[in-house]
C-alpha cells in the first residue's frame, strides 16, 4: 500500500486527513479537506500582504494629512501681533510670499485643530454600515482623493479666513473617517483566520507611522519651502495614491488577475464559512444593544482612544513641562513614541497570530491578554513616569514605554468584533470607533481644563483619571469578553433595516 503524507490541520479541532490531488488550470495544489496548507502558500510577496502595505500606506498619508498642521500652525500664525483682527496675510518680508502669516487668537487655532476629530465621529457608522452594501474600492478610493483634494486646498482656504479652514477640516475629517472604517472590512474576504491579526496591525500600523513621519519632516519643509508647501506634497501623495487604489485594488480574491491559484485557493478555502458582508442584511440593534460581549469592547475602545489621544497630543507639552528642551529637540522627542508605537502593533498582530496557529492559547485568551497589554502597560508605565522618572533617560524611556505599549490592544480589543460578528463588522467597527473617538474627544477637553485650572499638580489627576478609565474597563472586558460568534450575529434571511 502506498504510504500516504499527512499534515496537522491548524486550530481546526479535527482529525489530520491525507493530502488530495487536484488539477486547477493545470497547476496541481497540494490541498487537505478542500484547503490548501498554510505551509504551501507565501506570506511576503503575496497579494493579500500587498493590500496590507497598501493600506499602512493610506494610513500613514491620511494622518500625515491630519496632524501636519499641528506643527504648520506654528509658522501660519503671527504670534507678534494683537489678536481680533481681520484674516488678513502679512507680505511685507519677502518670506512671507512663501510663508503667508495669520492672525488667528489661540481659541480659533484649537478649534481648527479639533474640528477634523468631528468630521471622523460623524461618518463612522454611516461609513460601516454602507460598506456593507457598496463597493469598497469606490468608497475607499474616493475617499482618500477627496480628503486629498481639501489637504490641497487648505493654504487657499487660509486666505479666505478662518471659518473656510474649519469647514475644510471638517470634510476631510468626514472622508477620513469613511476610509479608517471601510477599510477594515477588505479583511472579510482577504484574511485567513489565522493571519487576521498580523494583516490588521500591520495596516491599521499606519496610523502611528503617520505622525512619527509628519513629527520628523514637517519642520525641514516648513523652513525649505514654506509651509503651504506641507498641504501639497502630502495632497498630492494622498491623490496618486488614490489613482494607484482604483487600478490595483480588488476586493475579492476570485476577482483578482494577478493572484496566485495557490494563494487565491488558501484564502477562499480558509474562509468557507465567512458570511460575506457584500449584501444588505439586517442589522438587530435591540440584539446589539443586549450584547455583554460588544459592551465591553465599546468600553475599552472608549479608555483605549483616551489614553491613547491624551498621550499623542500631550506629550509635546508634557516634554516641554518636564525637560524644557527647544522645539526641534522636543519634535525628534516626540516622534519615538510613535515609531515605537508602530513597532509594538506589528509585534502584537503577527504574536496573536503565532499563539493562534500553534493553538497555544484558546482565541478568546490571546484577545484577552493583548487587550490587558495594550491597556495595562501603559498605566504601568505612566505611574513610573509619574514617581520614578528622576532624570531626563529616565523620563523618555518612560514616556515612550506608555505611549507605545498601548499598540499591543491592536492583537486583541480591536479585531474582538470580527470574532463576535463578522456579518455586522463593517457597521459595528463605526459604532465602537464613535465611542472610542468620544473618548479621546473627552480627554483632550478635560485634560486641558485641568491643565487650566490645576498650577499644582495637574499631570498627577491627568494620568490617575486615565489608568482608573483603563483599570475600570480592563476589569469588565477580563469578566465579559467572548471571542466566539453571538448568536444575534449568525446567518439570517437577508432583508433591509
């Protein structure tokens, strides 16, 4: 009898069963039960790993596009003359032709800097829900060249005043926001279960590879070449990437010309039973709104983007309280908790994935404890920041410490939905960012209430009220959390909302 080869199918609670033959477009592909062997099919040079550089690309542009002008500011802003007069540009040094200067009041700068927060807050769950429905190379592909296009705008914008700065702001925000949700989705129908983490850190890994870039450049660009110069290179990178999404982009893997059969074959057999989110379903909301489980994810989503947005934002301040170091030092400071960061959440979705193949742990344990990494360790590390950071190598390894710890959340709070529903992702993804950005919205508003109220010791309430807010939502996630499919989320009869 011939003998036969067998191979260990992974995370499936199986019986091993003898490999099979098939012929497909005259390729023979070793497959086992129909599926081809994960052992058999390349990670790097592959088309799936391909959209998820693609999208760290997109991710890095959108914030670059966000953050750039929190430092462009600085040079928009004549801080020499009295405030309450008309938008009016000074020209008087040649400079100035390339470096036009405004005189905005503090208040009005804060309000420009904030109001894309609320362009994204309010296209989330329109965002999610629609991506069940239409295309997601349109909405994605057309919402980068639109937040590109009003990037581009923004310097004559400028020039017409303030009010058209914050309306510009608050569109683009709004685009932004269809692209962070959207584009989620894509890993319905492009990731195998078990490389769902590493692809989903590794694009949504943009985000904080985005700031350390802008943090890095944006000076040098703004003393070379002026700073209106900032909204037209990452415009324009935002436009041709665009154009580069709509040739290249696909959103099924049967559909794409240039994919593998071998790769084409693992994914699709590896998400048989992967409800597709292409139709338009019913969504239960009463069923969601009883749902423990989706719960307490909205509840860390809400402490992860508070002490996430509070330790972005503020930790140029917090530099410049501690360290009274100049601007330039200040901005190369800053920059490493994002790099950091970056390198963190890469870490934690490929880790999530190793502990899941070789089933070292049950799924919901490995989101359980990257959950409790992501928010743990940075309040570990800010009550080190705040009681044993006696010298200045002491303080910045603590600050990146916190700052950079809470990307290991991305290998477990922020795929939790695709476990519980994955039928709903692309609307529920909206309604947990809503309650994440509420949160980081919040913490901007009473961080600086504090800051303004508080002369003694407003950073020790500040970091207190963030690791009691992570502790408090640790605890319930830890209690509540599941990683299996809710009843509520199976497959129904599909019909409208």
């Amino acid at each position: 009898m011939a003998k036969r080869n067998r191979f260990s199918v992974l995370n499936q609670g199986i019986e091993n069963k003898p490999f099979s033959k098939k012929k497909n477009n005259h390729n023979t592909i070793m497959q086992v039960d129909n599926q081809v062997s994960p052992r058999k099919v390349p990670y790097f040079c592959s088309i799936r790993y391909g959209i998820a550089v693609f999208l760290l690309l997109c991710n890095v542009i959108i914030m670059s596009q966000r953050v750039c002008m929190s430092l462009t500011m600085i040079a928009m802003v004549n801080s020499t003359e009295p405030h309450g007069l008309s938008n009016t540009s000074t020209k008087e040094l040649q400079d100035n032709i390339k470096n036009p200067v405004y005189n905005w009041s503090t208040e009005i700068q804060g309000i420009m800097l904030s109001s894309i927060f609320y362009g994204v807050l309010i296209s989330q769950i329109p965002a999610g829900y629609l991506s069940g429905i239409y295309s997601l190379k349109k909405m994605i592909g057309f919402a980068l060249l639109f937040s590109s296009l009003f990037t581009l705008l923004l310097p004559l914008a400028a020039e017409f005043g303030e009010i058209l700065v914050i309306i510009c702001r608050v569109i683009k925000g709004m685009f932004q926001g269809i692209t962070l949700t959207t584009q989620q989705v894509i890993w319905i129908k492009w990731a195998p279960p078990l490389e769902l983490g590493r692809l989903t850190a590794l694009s949504l890994s943009g985000l904080l590879l985005g700031p350390c870039i802008v943090l890095l450049i944006t000076g040098f660009i703004c003393d070379s070449l002026g700073w209106p110069m900032v909204f037209y290179i990452f415009g324009a990178c935002g436009c041709a990437l665009s154009v580069l999404w709509f040739i290249l982009f696909y959103e099924d893997p049967k559909d794409h010309p240039y994919i593998s059969i071998r790769e084409k074959e693992y994914i699709t057999s590896a998400l048989t039973q992967q409800v597709s989110s292409s139709t338009l379903i019913k969504v239960p909301i009463k069923a969601m709104l009883k749902s423990t489980p989706l719960w307490v994810i909205s509840l860390c989503n809400f402490a992860f983007f508070w002490s996430n947005t509070f330790l972005s934002i503020y930790t140029p301040i917090y530099i410049d309280y501690k360290l009274r170091v100049d601007v330039k030092e200040n901005g190369l400071l800053s920059s490493l908790p994002h790099l950091f960061a970056w390198i963190f959440g890469v870490l934690a979705g490929y880790m999530a994935d190793i502990f899941q193949t070789r089933n070292t742990f049950s799924l919901v344990t490995i989101r359980k404890l990257f959950t409790s990494l992501g928010l743990l360790l940075p309040s570990l590390f800010s009550l080190c920041l705040l009681y044993l950071s006696s010298n200045f190598y002491a303080t910045i390894i603590f600050l990146i410490l916190a700052n950079s710890t809470g990307s290991f959340a991305m290998g477990g709070l922020m795929i939790n939905v695709l476990d519980i529903a994955p039928r709903y992702y692309g609307f529920l993804r909206g309604v947990t960012n809503v309650i994440g950005l509420t949160g980081g919205l919040i913490a901007s508003t009473v961080t600086g209430i504090i800051l303004s109220e508080d002369a003694e010791s407003p950073w020790l309430k500040i970091f207190l009220l963030m690791i009691a807010n992570n502790m408090i939502s640790l605890i319930f996630y830890l209690i509540f959390g599941k990683a299996e499919v809710q009843d509520w989320a199976k497959e129904r009869q599909n019909t409208y909302l």
